[in-house]
C-alpha cells in the first residue's frame, strides 16, 4: 500500500511539474534599458559599507574607461537588473580544472579554525568525495563546525550511509528539497534544484565556480599542457577563489538557502567577521532561485545586448532562450566579435542535442561556434569587451535561470578579464571550429534528433 501511494505521489508530482515548466517563461529585460536618473547613484561597498558616489565613480572609471563604455550607465542597469551592489576591495584567483581547484579548497580546509560551510549540487562517494569527507571530519573533530548544504538529486547515487558517518561526526547537514516526500520539510517541490557550489571558511576565503565534489575534478583537462596528453583525463572547469566583501555575500547566499530548507541547525555566530582589504577588484555577487527575480538571467540578456567589441562564452550546456539567442545574434550581425566555446564530449546527449539544433543560426548570423575536444566540458564563463567577465554555476539554458538555485560572480575589471580572454584562446586551441558549409551536409537523421531534443527544451 506505501509503495502505491508513494508511486501515485511520484507520478502526480511530475504530471505537476510538467504542467508548470508549459507554462513557465523568462522576462523580457528590454524595459531596463530605459534612461536612468541623471541624479541616480552607483549602489557600490567595501568592507566598511557604501562607498561615497565621487569615490565609486572613480573606481568604475578606473577599470572601464580604457574600453569606451559608459561605465555609471551599465553599472546602474546592471544594478538595476540584479538588485545587488558593486563589491570592492577583494582579492580574486581564477583556478582551472580539478586538481587545482580541489588542492586549493582542501588547503583552505585544512587551515580553517573556527567554521566551514560547503554547498554543492553533486557529492559523490569515489576516491576524491571520501578524502574531502575525510578532512572534513577531522576538521568537526579539532572543533571547526561543519555545515554541508547537498542537493538531493545531484546525490542520488550517493549512499545515505556516507552522509550518515558525516553527521555521527558531528557534522551539520542539510538535505535540499528532498526526493522522498516523507523526508520533506515544507512543500515537494521535486523540479527545483540547488545546483550552487559555495565553500566558505572562517568568513574569510570563499569559492564558487562551476566544479562539484566528484572523481570527475581528480585529473586536469588539456588545458596548459604542453607535454603529451595523460592517459587520463578530467573535465574542463573553472572556479574562482575569493577574499574580501565578497566573501560575506557568498555566505549569506549559503545561510538563505539552509533556512529555506531547515529552521535550526545553524549557528551563525561567527559567521559574518570583520572583512579586510583583501584587493582592488571590483565584482558583484548574483545569486538567483526559482520563484525570484532571474537576476542571473537579467544581468546576462543586458551584458550581451549592450556588447559593443566582442563576447566570448564557454558554456558546458548551451540551450538559449529566444532572447538570449537574439542578443547573440544581433550582437554578432552588428559586427560584435561573438565566439562560444561548447563541447564533443558531453555526460548529457540529449543536451548536446538540443544544443547543436543551434548552430545553423547562430552560424547564419556570423558566431563562430567551437568544439572542445577530449575532455568533457563545465566551465560557465562569460568575458565580454574586455571588461566584464562572469564565473559561475549557472548554464545557458531554463533550467538555470528558471529552476535552480544559482550563482554567479560578475567581475568588473579589464585585468581579471584579460587572464579570462588567456583561458578562453588556451581552450580554442583545444577545440574544432565547427564550419558552418560541413555542418548543413550533416545526415538528416543529425537533423531530427536536434529538433526532436529542441522541444523538449523547457525540460533539460
């Protein structure tokens, strides 16, 4: 009889949830573009809390002038589009691939004193989730509290027991929106997903990116090898380290999402330190959630729509929406530079799919589309004009900016943006132009599957 009512209850959630994705849609952005106040100020802060408007002017001058931008336009539209302020004073690190950004994280760990809080979409108990468990735990049992925040999907295939040894050791866990109804806190609400990746320890140094906590992150991807490529490779990712202000958004990011899921269990005391001057690099913290405001969304129509040189995108999963599809068409047939990088190999083929059911207009219109070759790829990174550049969880498709939780860190500086542009010709080297003459004499078959799995967009 339990196992009727819980399949019954299993099939009208998803009957449900199909219902809503139908009739789900994004925002127009195009009404933000509208002229601002002429007296409106630039919302910016450092560690001390809002920085006089002639001093952040300066600031924003400083890192975007040299590109012709109306810098105080875009940063009040933007302003405007996410409701968050300008960050200065951080130190920011750009780390690619598994073993570095692991190595880093881990040493973090290893260093913390007083608190460490982890969120992330996948879990995994293989050789590199048992040894980030293993230090965890050993950090709980010197007197550092321990808060993981999980993603009960992305952990599906990870055994109960591994969290359970976690929380006998003391460690403080939160499961999110869990796929049993029985285990629930509040409503059922299978479809939305936490798919962010925050650690932050002692309120002092904080990461996000793209990368989860799997045996996928434990080898590099050809990325800066100049040596014969290993036997072995990983996935293609790309995480951030962070210190300063930015680091108390990210942990408020973390705190938000755990009392929507728990009411206790979370002690918060000294999670908000006094942050120092870490930096000189300006940046704003975007989190979104199903329900809000599509912050992530917003900020990336009116960056691609206000291109004025070039946009470069390596998306790992790439379905647009008609606006986002449009800005990067238009932006390219007005004689903006657009180049995206996306993948061969995929752990998602219906994904790929839908993905290539893309290409033929995007080449139409004049983006040149590139294929990364031999690892499979994750990174969601965003440089556009040599200025604005974006790290984060978030994939260009509805199901982040719709259905998960999502963050991404928006960095306004022409030096940060510089090492992305690095990165991004590194990864063109390791990738296949797609031609756009050998791609329309793709088999029919191709064709259907593409169109057949385009349909099916609102659900991937």
């Amino acid at each position: 009889m339990l196992r009727q009512f819980l399949s019954r209850t299993v099939l009208l959630a998803l009957c449900t949830c199909l219902l809503s994705l139908s009739c789900a849609r994004l925002p127009r952005v195009h009404y933000l573009r509208k002229p601002r106040d002429p007296k409106a100020e630039v919302g910016m802060e450092d560690n001390r809390g809002k920085v006089a408007p002639s001093k952040a002017q300066v600031l924003l001058e400083r890192r975007m002038a040299k590109a012709g931008l109306d810098v105080r336009e875009r940063a009040l539209l933007e302003e405007a589009a996410t409701g968050r302020p300008l960050l200065t004073g951080n130190k920011v690190r750009l780390l690619f691939d598994g073993p570095e950004t692991m190595g880093a994280m881990m040493a973090s760990i290893a260093a913390a004193r007083q608190t460490i809080n982890l969120e992330t979409y996948i879990f995994d108990q293989d050789e590199l989730g048992l040894k980030f468990a293993e230090l965890l735990m050993a950090k709980q049992r010197e007197g550092v509290q321990v808060n993981i925040l999980y993603d009960c999907v992305g952990t599906l295939g990870t055994p109960e027991a591994f969290f359970s040894r976690m929380r006998d050791a003391g460690i403080r866990l939160c499961p999110y929106n869990p796929v049993n109804p029985l285990a629930l806190h509040g409503g059922w609400r299978l479809n939305h997903r936490d798919h962010r990746k925050i650690l932050v320890v002692d309120g002092l140094v904080a990461y996000t990116g793209g990368a989860n906590i799997s045996g996928a992150y434990r080898f590099g991807s050809l990325f800066r090898r100049r040596a014969k490529a290993p036997k072995k490779l990983g996935w293609r990712d790309t995480h951030l380290r962070i210190e300063g202000p930015a680091v108390a958004a990210l942990q408020l990011l973390f705190v938000e999402t755990w009392f929507s899921q728990l009411e206790e269990g979370l002690d918060t005391g000294a999670f908000f330190p006094r942050q120092p001057q870490a930096g000189d690099t300006l940046l704003r913290v975007v989190g979104s959630r199903p329900g809000g405001d599509f912050e992530i969304y917003r900020a990336y129509v009116l960056a691609l729509e206000q291109a004025t040189r070039t946009i470069h995108l390596t998306a790992a999963y790439f379905v647009p929406d008609a606006q986002i599809l449009g800005a990067l068409t238009q932006a390219a047939r007005r004689g903006v530079e657009v180049e995206i990088i996306l993948t061969t190999l995929t752990d998602s083929s219906l994904v790929q799919r839908a993905s290539q059911s893309f290409y033929e207009e995007l080449l139409n219109a004049g983006v040149r589309v590139f294929q990364l070759k031999s690892s499979i790829l994750h990174a969601k990174t965003a440089v556009i004009d040599g200025v604005w550049s974006t790290v984060g969880s978030t994939n260009l498709d509805m199901r982040s900016f719709m259905y998960n939780d999502e963050v991404n860190v928006i960095v306004v500086d022409a030096g940060f943006a510089a090492e992305m542009e690095k990165a991004f010709e590194e990864d063109k080297r390791n990738s296949e132009e797609v031609e756009s003459g050998a791609w329309r004499k793709r088999p029919r078959c191709d064709r259907m599957k593409e169109w057949s799995a385009r349909i099916l967009e609102p659900w991937l």
